[in-house]
C-alpha cells in the first residue's frame, strides 16, 4: 500500500477519492481511509489520528504514492476520525475522514506570506529589520519593485536563503515544489513523534522545539532549558536557568503548544511558585531564525532573570548582552530583549519590579567573524523586526 503525505502527517494511500467543482472555480476533494494496527504500532495509530484531526484549517503539500496527479497544495477544511479497540484481539483501527479544499499543483500556485503587524515594542528607538525565511528548495520570491538581500544559513535540512530588509508592505511571493515545502520547517516533538496541531498531550519532560538552526529542550537538572545551536555541522549546546524571584525553575510542570505550523512554533511552559502562583513562559521558534524566543511571566511585581548555567563574560550592548571573545567552537553566545534590563552576573538578563519579561538567546555563529546578518546586532534586529507570518496559497 502506498502512503499518501498531507504536510508532517502520512497515512495510507486511498483507493478512492470523490471531488466536487464549485462556482468560484475551486475543488474540494473528500477522502476517506482506515489505519490498523498491529499493521501499524497502536502508539503510530493513535498518533495517525491525532494528526488527522489535527490538520483542520491548514494549508498542506499532498503527496499521493499513486495518484501523483493530485500532488499540489490544499486546505484541510473538516477532518474526523473513528476508533475502534479491540482488546481481546489484540487488534485496533481507526477510520478518517479528510475534506480538502483544492489550490492547484505546485505549477500553478505561489505561496504568498502574509507579514502583518508592526514591528516589536522596545525601549531602544530601534526599527528593527523585516526579513523572511521560505522552505528550502523555494523559487522565484517576489516582493515588488523593491529586491531585498539574502544571506544563506547551513541547517539540518540543508542550505537556507533568508531575505533581509524585505519591503515594507510587501507579502513576499514565492514557488515551491510539494516535495520542498516542509524542508527547514519550525516543528516540535514530543514522545518520539513529530507532532501535527496543537490538539494533543506533550510531556513537560520529553518535548524538543527545532528549526535545523536553534534547538530548545527542557532541562532536568543543571538548568532550565538547553539552547542549541547548529553550527559547524554539529549541535551546540548551553543550559540556561529561568529565574523568579531568585528561585530557579528545576522542572516545568505543563507544556502546552499554541502554534505549531511550518513558519512558526508556540509552547507554553508552565510552573508552580512557592507558596502560591505561577511562572509562564511562552518560547517562539521561526523558520530560519538563529534566535529563540520567549516571554517569561509572574502573577505580582518582582525580579525575573534567564542566564547562563555556566557563567561566561558578556559585555553589555545595551539592548542585548554577547560574549566577549570567541568560544572553543569559534562562536559567540547572546541574549537580549525588547526592554531596558540590567546584565545577569552569569551572563544572561535581570528584570526588576516588573510581572513579564520578553528575551531571545541564541549564538553568534562564527564569533567576530559572522557574516553579516548573523552578528550580534544584526540578531537583535531581526528579533525586534520578526512579524506575525501566514501563508496563503494563490494562483499565479
């Protein structure tokens, strides 16, 4: 049997398929198919229909086995799943139902992204940078009469080209063959499973948010998080400590994901204080960013801190903090904010009387001699620039 591919999530490849032609011109196509385990793991069975249901309202590439001649871009406009566990037998099934809205074959459609919103808040007078990252593989990017730069970073999936100083205004249009549109993609995972929406449970022990540039974990001792970064080939990592009124966060109890598609990841991370309150923390990946994001809260006024497990000297840039001089791998680790704060004596950021904290961390990659777009400054610019991004598909 041959695999149908809808985005992150593949299931079995149907015998059948009905669509229907409606006024505007478009099609919506109506698929049905049924996953069996011990065909299958019961675990891949569950995870197969929660991907299914979790594909409601995105845009994905298909990839039929068979039907190559369906291949192209849709919209999951209803999905629906039946399962059916037979214990004694040691047999489960589950039966799903897909409706999708049909843009056309990856000849035919631009995928278009929507940049909206303004620029991020700070305390600097800084107008930050506009920039866009695509799928690795993309073609023909358009964004009007002005052209921006473009800078390529070496990730996981390969070369990726970011466009820097993309044009005020402009949506960037851009071609993608189906097989590409998910190389260099924002994604987590949880339990060993790539996951698909939001709809499902995630160990607050066990998640991993990745973008093949920036990977953040949860730590169970010596630290909060580990932020890696990809750089020489290999992954690097540091531990940093999530600090609340002097008391570290050694565990999160909850992790909660609000955004999980190809352009942009959101977990929320959530812990309990001592004697009563919470700590939340909201952590954003971008495709083809350096940099983690995140926004670090407490319910009353007080201090807030994120900073170096293992204390290295940073020098203060005002609006971010970098190392001093270049690690054992040639690189240059980094925070920062949108925010006035004071620099963490174990290099990191200190917020007083305050209840939130927006922060980035990431590393310079190649130290004092980065290429441009991926200095220091050049990092908080883009942190400050980064816009709200959808992606539409439209017909040429």
């Amino acid at each position: 049997m041959s695999d149908l591919i809808l985005g992150r999530l593949t299931l079995r490849e149907t015998f059948a398929l009905s669509e229907t032609a409606s006024g505007d011109g478009g099609r919506v196509m109506s698929l049905e198919g049924k996953e069996v385990a011990p065909l299958i793991t019961r675990a891949e069975l569950l995870e197969r229909m929660e991907g299914a249901l979790g594909l409601v309202g995105a845009l994905v590439p298909a990839r039929w086995g068979e039907k190559s001649e369906r291949d192209g871009y849709y919209t999951v406009t209803d999905a629906s799943a039946d399962y059916v566990d037979r214990f004694g037998q040691r047999l489960a099934w589950v039966t799903w139902k897909l409706s999708l809205r049909r843009h056309g074959a990856d000849s035919d459609v631009d995928l278009e992204s929507r940049l909206t919103g303004a620029r991020r808040a700070n305390d600097f007078g800084l107008s930050g940078e506009r920039w866009h990252a695509p799928p690795i593989g993309h073609y023909a990017l358009h964004t009007g009469a002005t052209l921006p730069s473009t800078m390529t970073r070496a990730t996981t999936d390969g070369p990726m080209t970011v466009y820097r100083g993309v044009p005020a205004g402009a949506s960037p249009r851009w071609g993608c063959a189906v097989g590409d549109y998910m190389r260099g993609r924002a994604r987590i995972l949880s339990a060993g499973w790539e996951r698909v929406g939001t709809g499902y449970r995630v160990d607050a022990d066990g998640w991993e948010l990745g973008n093949g540039l920036v990977r953040v974990r949860p730590l169970l001792a010596g630290g909060s998080l580990e932020v890696a970064s990809y750089t020489g080939g290999v992954w690097r990592p540091r531990a940093w400590w999530v600090d609340v009124g002097g008391t570290q966060v050694t565990r999160w109890e909850s992790a909660t994901v609000l955004r999980n598609d190809p352009e942009q990841v959101i977990v929320r991370l959530v812990e309990h204080r001592v004697p009563v309150g919470r700590t939340v923390l909201d952590l954003t990946l971008r495709r083809g960013s350096r940099i983690a994001e995140g926004y670090l809260q407490r319910g009353d006024s007080g201090t807030l801190s994120v900073y170096l497990a293992t204390a290295e000297t940073l020098t203060d840039g005002t609006s971010y903090v970098v190392r001093t001089s270049d690690d054992a791998d040639g690189n240059r680790v980094t925070a920062g904010s949108a925010r006035n704060f004071n620099p963490h004596a174990n290099g990191g950021l200190v917020k007083t009387a305050s209840t939130a904290m927006d922060f980035y961390l990431g590393t310079v990659a190649g130290g004092g001699s980065a290429a441009s777009g991926d200095t220091a400054i050049h990092l908080r610019d883009q942190y400050v620039g980064a816009l709200p991004e959808t992606t539409a598909a439209v017909r040429r």
